[in-house]
C-alpha cells in the first residue's frame, strides 16, 4: 500500500511540472533566436524579458548595448526607439 501512494505522488509531481511548462508564441520563439544570434556582438547583453508578441527586454554595457540594438534591427528588422 505505501509504495502505490509513493508512485501516485510522482506522477502527480511529474505531471505538474510538465504542466507548469507553458510553450512560447511564435514571435517570442523568434525574438529567443534574434536575441542569441546577436549575442556574439555584445557579449555582456543579458535578457531580461521576452513578451508574448515578441518585444525584448535586456541590458548591456558600453558599446554592447548598440551593437545589440544594430544587430536586431539589421538582421531582424526590429525597430527601436532612440
């Protein structure tokens, strides 16, 4: 009896954390991509937020924050305000 409630309890534990994992839209998915692609010119960017329709939210230092911000709008055509 104890060992049937120990494997109810796993899967019970299993199957939450499998549900609390929400899947990302399609623009964040391509702003993850866009992000991590132009990574390699300002390797101090961190990301701080990725929005349901795609905006992104990080910081950087010094010149890091330009080269970010040329990259995504070079590449990935995501405009930004100066």
């Amino acid at each position: 009896m104890k060992r049937g409630r120990l494997v109810t309890l796993a899967v019970v534990l299993v199957g939450g954390a499998a549900a609390s994992c929400v899947a990302m839209t399609p623009l964040q998915e391509r702003a993850w991509h866009a992000f991590q692609d132009c990574r390699e010119g300002a390797r101090t960017a961190q990301l701080r937020e990725v929005t349901p329709d795609g905006r992104i939210g990080f910081e950087a230092e010094g010149g890091d924050m330009a080269n970010m911000k040329q990259c995504l709008r070079e590449r990935w055509g995501y405009p930004f305000v100066n």
